[in-house]
C-alpha cells in the first residue's frame, strides 16, 4: 500500500485525511503525547486494520479521541460529575477517562470491555482532523506493538510506511509520553497508567488518587489491558540506573570501562555526562554513544526526549543501554513507568 505524507496542511488536505478516516482507512495523526494510529473509532472493520497495522493483540483495548468534551455524550452511558470536572480541568490534554459504553461504541474498540477510554488531545492540526472526520478516532500509538512509541514523523515513517493510506506531519510532540488512564469513581479516581496529568494535579480536582496496584509492582492484572504487554522496549539489552549523580556516574564508568567490546550506549542527564567526562579523561571506548535527555531536574525534557533516544539506539544497532532514573514522584513516575518497561524490570538502586 502506497502511504501519503501529509506536509504542511492545508484545509482540504484536512477535509480529505476526515473523510478518509470516516470511511475505514488508518491514518497515523499527531497528538501532544505521541503520535497515533487513527481510524473510525465507531467502525469495527477499521479498527480491524489498525490492530493488523500494529500487530497487536485484539483484548487491548483503544483510546477514542474527540475533539472537544461534548463529543463524549452519546459514546457513554453517562458522565459523571467527577468524570466532568476533570475533563473541565484537564481537557485539552494528555488525560484518558474509562467510562461506562454505550451501545454507540463497537466491542472491537474496547477489547471486549463494557468501559470506553476516551480523551480530547491538545494538538490542534490533531482536533480539527477529528471534527473534519465527525467520529470519534480510535488511536493507539503508532507504533509496531511493544516498541518504543513515535514521537517524530520519522518515528512514524520507519514503523508504517506501506502499511496504512496516510502519515500526517505534526511536528514532534511536546509531551513525548502517553497520556495518562484514569478509572473515575467519586470524587476519586484510579491511575491505570501514569502519564503528564500527575497524581498532584488529579488531586487538585478529587479528593483521592489511587493507583492500579499492578502499577506498583503487585502480581495482579492489571486494569488497563495494555499494561500487561512488553512494551517501549528497544532492541538492545538494557539496565536503569537510579541514585546520586555521584553514585550513577561511578557505575556507567566501571561498566564502560568493562565492556570496551560492547556497542554502549547511556542516556543519562547533562550532570551525569558531565561527571563521568571528566572521571574518563584519556579512557577510549570504541562504541560509546552518549545520549542526554538534558538536566536531571528536568522530568518536562526527559520524558519529552526518552522515546526519541530508545528509538535512536535501535538506529545505531546498539547492544546495551544504560539509562540514568528519577525519584518516582510527580512526572517520574510517568518516566520511571516507562523506563522499567523498556528496561524489563532491570531497575537499580545505588
Ligand atoms: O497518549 C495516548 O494515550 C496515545 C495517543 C495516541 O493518544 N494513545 C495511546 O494508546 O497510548 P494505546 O492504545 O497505545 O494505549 C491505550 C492504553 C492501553 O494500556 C489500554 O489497555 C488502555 O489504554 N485502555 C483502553 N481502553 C481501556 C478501558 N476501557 N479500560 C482500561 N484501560 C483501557
Ligand atoms: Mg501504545
């Protein structure tokens, strides 16, 4: 299949990526966090063609995007006024609220479910596709299920050239990690999956946050069926490291220097780099790439940049990465999420 790069939209080309979407074809389309995989969330044989482009399993379920709160009416069973005071408050944005279906909504959509998880994306080219198409738009990352998702265009190209009828061009998405899922009760809500809305921003608008205890690391399944996939992992082995500066540096300095044979690669912070530059003065290492996500107090930047780099050591056929951790709080927890994933649990503590 021959793939169209949407550049520099005009107005029809929005109109026509709309009517392409309504009637059944997938169509990648950026969104603040990552770029997904759209099609007609309301349309089962389309939502076939997205888990196919993927290759993922057909009992997780997908995001239905719209382009403004209103558009949630007659795909639920009700919205709660918790469920509406947060979309009031973080609406448009990376939050994703699971919602009673109603029978508007295909089984194909939700993996079975009898929940529809839906979120109203801050991109505007994203958006004015959705209202153009006048559905709502199923979207997974767009990425090939279990890697890291896009982020870039290029991302995008390398994963689904041939595979769908169009790739439109938004730019690099700002937040750079997926949205956050929440399961609404009360005046309380349930994390499913950590993202860029955190659990003291949640806490601004109810009263309790819980987490997924799967999340935490309990041996339960978790209530977001993604969770439980291999997921964001790059080709190359790969080991988190999490403490002081001090103690990370001295670390990635002893594994370089004992594994001078290795393609090695480290994604750490500007401290980090700067530290271990200085300790390695005179030292060679015949593959050592040096990645930086930026300052280590940055979360913003890191998680912006993390899928971008995992993806860029697939490109220099790297064998084992090393990656410099946060503290597990605010947007680290988004990052620290991902990075035990992409790390198959190989997290340290020094
Ligand atoms: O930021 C994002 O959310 C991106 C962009 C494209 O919007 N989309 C995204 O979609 O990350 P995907 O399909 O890669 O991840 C959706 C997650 C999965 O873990 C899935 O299991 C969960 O949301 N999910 C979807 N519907 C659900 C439901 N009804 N109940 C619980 N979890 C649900
Ligand atoms: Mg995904």
């Amino acid at each position: 299949m021959k793939t169209k790069i949407y550049k520099s939209l005009q107005k029809d080309d929005i109109e026509e990526i709309g009517k392409l979407l309504r009637c059944g074809e997938v169509i990648a389309i950026p969104t603040e966090t990552v770029y997904g995989l759209g099609a007609n969330g309301l349309k089962a044989e389309a939502l076939a063609k997205i888990y196919e482009a993927k290759g993922r399993p057909s009992d997780n379920p997908l995001i239905l995007h719209v382009s403004c709160s209103e558009e949630v009416v007659p795909l639920v069973k009700n919205v709660s006024k918790t469920a509406q005071r947060l979309m009031d408050a973080f609406w448009p944005g990376p939050l994703t609220i699971t919602m009673p279906k109603s029978d508007n909504v295909p089984m194909k959509a939700t993996g079975g479910l009898n929940t529809v998880a839906i979120r109203c994306p801050n991109h505007d080219i994203c958006r004015q596709i959705i209202k153009a198409a006048g559905v709502p738009i199923a979207a997974p990352s767009a990425n090939i299920s279990g890697r890291p998702s896009p982020t870039t265009l290029s991302d995008v190209i390398n994963d689904m050239d041939g595979k769908i009828a169009g790739i439109v061009d938004g730019g690099e998405c700002k937040v750079g990690i997926e949205s956050t899922v929440v399961e609404v009760g009360d005046n309380e809500v349930t994390i499913l999956r950590p993202g860029a809305i955190t659990e003291e921003l949640l806490l601004t608008v109810v009263d309790k946050v819980h987490w997924d205890k799967a999340i935490l690391g309990e041996n339960v399944a978790p209530k977001a069926p993604g969770m439980k996939y291999k997921h964001y992992a790059p080709n190359a082995e790969m080991y988190t490291y999490v403490g002081e500066i001090e103690l990370v540096s001295k670390a990635i300095e002893k594994d370089l220097i004992n594994n001078k044979n290795k393609r090695f690669a480290i994604i750490t912070s500007d401290e980090t780099i700067k530290a271990i530059e200085e300790n390695l003065v005179g030292v060679e290492h015949a593959y050592y790439y040096k990645l930086t996500y930026g300052s280590k107090n940055d979360l913003t930047s890191l998680a912006h940049n993390l899928y971008s780099l995992l993806l860029r050591c697939n490109e220099l056929e790297i064998d084992t990465i090393i990656a410099e951790g946060v503290d597990n709080k605010g947007l680290g927890a988004a990052i620290m999420n991902r990075l035990n994933k992409a790390s198959n649990h190989n997290i340290i503590n020094l």
